[in-house]
C-alpha cells in the first residue's frame, strides 16, 4: 500500500503520479496503480481510471522497444542482441530441440559503397539490407546490427543445415535484388558465417565466435558466400553454387 496522501493535493498528485511513471517503468504495475489511486483520491476522492495505468503500460512498453532497436535500420541493437543471448542460458530444456544457430553477416566492401555514393546514400543501403534480411526469418528468428555493416542473424531452434538453408537463401535474395533501382551504378552482396551449438544451455559465446571466424572464412573465398564447419568432416564449407566453384582457405578452430 501507498503512503499517506497528506499535504496539499497538487504536491501530493505530483508525488504519487512520479512515483507511478518510476513503478511503472521498472515493470511494477500493481504499486504503480496503487499510487494512481491515491493521486485520485488527493484530487477529491474520484477512483482511478484503468486507462490512465494502461497509458503508462503501453508507454513503458514503446520505450523498451525503441531502446532495442538500432535508430538507423531499424533492426534489433547490440543491446538486445546481448539480453536474448543471455536469456538463452536460463532457458529450460524443451526436448527434441535443435540448439542455436548464428550467422554473422557482413555487407561486402561496403567502404567502397560509402566512398563512391556517400554515407547518406550508404545508410539507405544499409536500411534496404536489412529488410531483405528479415524477409525471410522464420518465426523465433531475429536480426540486429551488431556494429557497423555487421549484422546477427540469431536463429533459436535451428540445426546447421536449416540455418545455413536460411542464411544462403537471404544471400541469394540480397544479390539478386535490383539495387539499380538506388543507384544503375551499385551492386550489393554479403557474405556470412553459420555456426551452432546443440548444448543445452548453448556455449553462446563459443558459437557467436566461430560464427565470426567462418565470416572472414566466407570473405576470404572471395565473398558473396555463406561459410559453414561440415560436422562430418570438420572442414569449412560454402554453401549453394559457390560451393562447387571455389576452394576455401581452411581457418583454425576456434576454442573456448
């Protein structure tokens, strides 16, 4: 319960409406309603409205979310990409599941992008990126920026070979799409390494490592590529055509 609600009703209102806006942005709705309540009673003994709580429900709730996402694209931010990570580790054990997949993606030779059009013209590729990047993630999925033109593709209850499925499907998707339309002169291509972890909790940052390694994997076969390790043979692998065009550089083992 609320303390009292003595003194005038204007200081008293003030002091229990911020101390709603501060329970309610900490997720503590019911004490939050509880001080809407005195905050009503101060101004003449009037119930609270409902809707006054669900306001500052949905305002906590469009604040979480804007403070997750990236403000150029409109992804997912680090941030949140490190709180679903964690999360994972505290999550129970669901039998028959396929462990984490994660794909770090990178958009190739982006400078040159951003020096021959500018770094305004860069963004909007950039925004374009990630939304051929959503377009094909399965429910459970997401994407977030993880710094500059590097993005995680983070796909929960996915084994290696669905994943890279996804991953050189979105490859495929972002190197056939008709960047003319931005500029007749652009073409955009990513490459990107696919790793797993069937660990229950899963070594999230042993697979969010050698994701990174079989990206560089990826760019070092000559980009545009998606690289995986083969769990039959140990051996770094391209997926889709360029796997039976190329011979990739094989990285050592990342370790723990």
């Amino acid at each position: 319960m609320v303390g009292s609600t003595t003194g005038t009703p204007p200081r008293a209102v003030a002091r229990h409406t911020a101390a709603a806006e501060e329970l309610a942005a900490e997720g503590r709705w019911e004490e939050a309603y509880e001080h809407l309540r005195a905050a009503m009673r101060a101004l003449g003994g009037r119930p609270a409205p409902t809707d006054e709580l669900d306001r500052l429900r949905r305002e906590h709730a469009e604040a979480r979310e804007l403070s997750r996402r990236d403000s150029l694209t409109d992804s997912y931010n680090r941030r949140y990409l490190d709180e679903r990570l964690l999360a994972l580790l505290d999550a129970p054990v669901r039998s028959g599941a396929l462990g984490l997949s994660v794909a770090i993606v990178d958009a190739d030779h982006f400078k040159q992008i951003n020096d021959t059009f500018g770094h305004q013209f860069g963004d909007r590729v950039l925004q374009r990126l990630v939304t051929l990047l959503d377009a094909g993630l399965p429910d459970g999925g997401f994407c977030a920026r993880y710094g500059g033109e590097e993005f995680a593709l983070v796909l929960p209850d996915h084994d290696l070979e669905a994943a890279v499925r996804v991953c050189e499907a979105a490859r495929d998707r972002i190197d056939r799409h008709p960047w003319a339309e931005l500029d007749p002169g652009l073409r955009v291509t990513v490459s990107a390494g696919v790793a797993h972890s069937d660990d229950q909790p899963p070594e999230v940052e042993q697979v969010v490592g050698a994701a990174d390694v079989l990206l560089y994997a990826a760019k070092n076969s000559g980009r545009n590529a998606v690289a995986f390790r083969d769990l039959r043979t140990g051996l770094v692998r391209l997926a889709g055509p360029a796997g039976r065009r190329r011979v990739i550089p094989q990285p050592e083992r990342t370790t723990g």
